[in-house]
C-alpha cells in the first residue's frame, strides 16, 4: 500500500512502468483507486538497467552504471 494522494501514487508506478523491468496486471490508467493490482519486478533487467548502489569495504558508497554505458533509463 502506498500513502497519499492516489494520482501521485499512480503517477509514481506509471514511472516505474516506463522502463523495461517493471510490469503491472492491470492498467494503471484505467483501474479505480480502490483496486489492489499486481506490480512486477524483472531483476535481471532491473540490475541490468538501473544504477547499483553497494557498501564497499571501506564504508563508502560506490556506483556501478549498465555495462552498455548507458544511463538514460
């Protein structure tokens, strides 16, 4: 469940639906605010498109970019 504002969280899982590795059971655009729907995770398209974050061994933060180099999304 996401708080708040309906339109902002539809608006949110719209962006989320933009990229090649989230898919949802209904569409968004036409479901009631109401309705419970299934959102989906492809995680190997996920790491395979989105920047990682990781904890190295020195406590500091360091970011890995898609191995095609690009990050638009």
């Amino acid at each position: 469940m996401i708080d708040g504002h309906p339109h902002d969280a539809r608006q949110a899982v719209l962006l989320l639906l933009e990229g090649p590795d989230f898919t949802a059971a209904a569409d968004i655009f036409a479901i009631p605010t109401h309705q419970v729907f299934h959102l989906r995770c492809d995680w190997n398209t996920f790491h395979a498109h989105r920047i990682r974050i990781r904890q190295g061994r020195q406590e500091r933060l360091a970011a890995t970019v898609p191995a095609d180099g690009d990050d638009s999304g």
